[in-house]
C-alpha cells in the first residue's frame, strides 16, 4: 500500500511541474496568457501561477505586436482599454510624435500601443490629394522620415511659373518654395525668367532693293510679362520672338536700295521696335531694346566702297593742298607789296634772311668796302 501511494505522489508531482509555472511581470509590463493558442487574459505587474498556460510579455513603452487576430483580442474590454489604436487607410499616412518628437510615420494598416507615461499624438494626413492641408510645419515636412511622401519646388525671385495637374493649368506661381504630397497625381511647373533677357540675331544675309547682298548682326533685349500668353498661348515663345525680329529686319532691308539703305541706317532699330512690338506683346514678351551691331559688305562691293573711299580722301587731301597754296601766295604777295612801300620792313626781312643764313653756315667771309647789310643785298637781292 505504501509503494503504491509514493507511486501516486511521485506522478503527481511530475504533473505539477509540467503543467504549473510561476510568472512574474514587472510593473513596466503586460502579459497575455494563452491556453492551447486560445486568448484567455491579461496580466499586469505582479506574480502569477499559470496551470497548462502560455503567456507572453510586452514592454509597454514600445509598440504591440499581435500574436493573434487583432480583433479577438479587443474583444477582452481589459485590454482594449490599454491600448491606443490607429488605423491608416491607403490613401493616408500618420505621423506618431512621442512627447512632441517625431519618431515614425506610419502607412496604410492598423496599429496597437500601449498606454503609458509616454504623451503620444498622432496627425493623420490625406496624401491621395496634391495640396498639403494638413497643420504640417514646414520643418516636419523636410524631415528625412517625411520627405519620401512630399514634392518640392522652389520658384526663384526673378521666376513665375504655371503649374499643371494631371495635363491640365491649375495656377500661376509666385517666387517661393511650394510643397505638395507625392502620389500618382502627375505635377508638371513650367517656369520662366523674368529678368531682361539678350536675343542675337546673327548672320543675316539679306538682300537690298537693288539686290546687294548684306549680312547683318543685330541684337535685342527683351524680359517676359505675361507667362500665362508665353507658356500656355504659344510654343517656344522665344524662336517665335527670333523670327518676329527676322521678318521685320528683313522688310526693312529689302524696302531700300544699298545706298539709300546706309544713308537711313540710324532709322533701322525705331522701325524694328514699332514693327516687333505689337507681336511681341501676343507672345506674353516686352522687348525693350534692339541694335544693329554690324552691317558687313560682300568682298566686291567692299573693295569698290574702299576705293570710293580712297577717292573721296583723295580729293579732300587736293582741296586743301591748293587751299594751302593759294593762301600761301596770298600771303606772299602781300608781303612784297608792304617791302615795297616801307624801307624798316625790307631791312628786317633783310636781317631775317641773315639769321636764316648764320643758322646753315657756320663762316661767312665778306671782302670788300661798304656795309655788311650792303654787301648781303647785292648777294641775295636781284637789283631792279
């Protein structure tokens, strides 16, 4: 009889410790216990004794991990109560701060945390739209953990830019930076420089009326007023401005003949502007300005105008050789008639052509009697 009751109590304490363990949940803690995977409570701090039980223990200041079905677990109003759930649908993100910090940013599906110390917030946001409604601090939005779900543009001061959703004209931009949430909506900006802008119209063969060909280089400025003509009225506003500017200095050209043509060349840039502006302002542009910078000749018509040129110099330099020489023998002929009638004159001329003389020759010898002034006239003076 005594074998057969240690017999039992040996068997019996086996099963014990098979089937029955001591838990012990710290006070930072939750435990879930389980029987054969099906749910039975929740344990908080303190010790416990579990019979044929499994049980689980989460930190209860980092996020909870459902062992099973979510659902059957909220089902124990318990435990429903200490946790915080969040649900994100596909076309949304939420942003988890914990104690004002971002920590994560959470996407489409369904969320457990505990409840504790910790001050927990969670913004949720509507990425499926292009516009950022949300109250989103511009420093969150460039947070590395946000930036993946966030299109920027900047628009520069001297900028304007239209924005296009989806192929079709939203709005017209100012300078600044622009965000908008990233999702399959396609954003397209056109911009454009609102600063004075230079136009070169180079080599520009054209001919004149009396079909002499020239090449002209000329340049324009211009800056763009209206972006919503330029961009959304007209394509490639700026070959179309290249080419308004290319008719126009061509009309002009082949209105004169070559020499009439540079003779009214200063009227040139006044035609042109009259001419383009009125073009120029359907484009959504201002031109403000336009030059000729060169005029240059075929090599036939440049060698004829440099011997015209030659010639006319020419000339000039004989008119004033004979004006010179006129004056000159003018001046001549009024010096011998004032010698003629005053003695004091002819005796300085005489003196003047002694001085001439001493500066050529360093000796002069004179024999004979008489004066010296004397002796000097008979040797350069003709007698009448």
């Amino acid at each position: 009889m005594e074998n057969d009751f240690n017999f039992f109590k040996n068997i019996f304490k086996n099963f014990k410790i098979q089937t029955m363990k001591k838990v012990t949940v710290n006070e930072y803690q939750i435990g879930l216990v389980f029987k054969k995977g099906v749910y039975q409570r929740m344990i908080t701090g303190g010790s416990y004794w579990l019979w044929a039980e499994d049980y689980i223990v989460y930190d209860i200041y980092k996020s909870f991990v459902a062992p099973i079905e979510l659902n059957i677990l909220l089902q124990d109003a318990e435990l429903a109560n200490a946790l915080q759930i969040v649900e994100v649908s596909d076309n949304e993100i939420v942003l988890q701060y914990v104690n004002s910090f971002l920590t994560q940013v959470l996407t489409a599906g369904r969320y457990a945390f505990w409840k504790n110390a910790l001050d927990y917030k969670f913004v949720k946001a509507d990425i499926s739209k292009i516009e950022i409604t949300e109250a989103i601090s511009r420093a969150t939005l460039l947070n590395r953990l946000v930036v993946p779900y966030v299109r920027t543009y900047t628009v520069e001061n001297y900028e304007k830019a239209v924005l296009f959703i989806d192929g079709k004209y939203a709005q017209t931009l100012l300078s600044g930076v622009y965000y908008w949430w990233k999702n399959n909506i396609s954003i397209v900006v056109g911009k454009v420089d609102t600063r004075t802008q230079q136009l070169e119209i180079n080599g520009q063969e054209i001919l004149t009326k009396d079909k002499a060909a020239l090449r002209i280089n000329a340049w324009a400025q211009y800056k763009v007023s209206d972006i919503e003509k330029a961009i959304l009225e007209n394509k490639e506003y700026e070959k179309q401005l290249y080419i308004v500017f290319q008719l126009a200095l061509r009309e002009y050209i082949a209105g004169y003949g070559f020499d009439e043509m540079l003779e009214k060349k200063d009227a040139i840039a006044p035609f042109i502007l009259q001419h383009v502006n009125e073009k120029a302002a359907a484009l959504g542009v201002e031109v403000t300005s336009f030059g000729i910078r060169d005029i240059i000749l075929p090599g036939d018509v440049k060698e004829i105008m440099n011997k015209v040129l030659v010639a006319e110099k020419n000339a000039q330099a004989n008119t004033i050789m004979r004006r010179e020489e006129t004056a000159s023998t003018r001046s001549l002929l009024n010096t011998a008639k004032l010698m003629e009638d005053n003695a004091m004159l002819w005796k300085l001329k005489e003196m003047e052509y002694v001085e001439k003389i001493a500066e050529k020759i360093s000796n002069i010898s004179v024999s004979g009697n008489g004066a010296l002034v004397e002796q000097l006239k008979q040797i350069f003076v003709p007698m009448k």
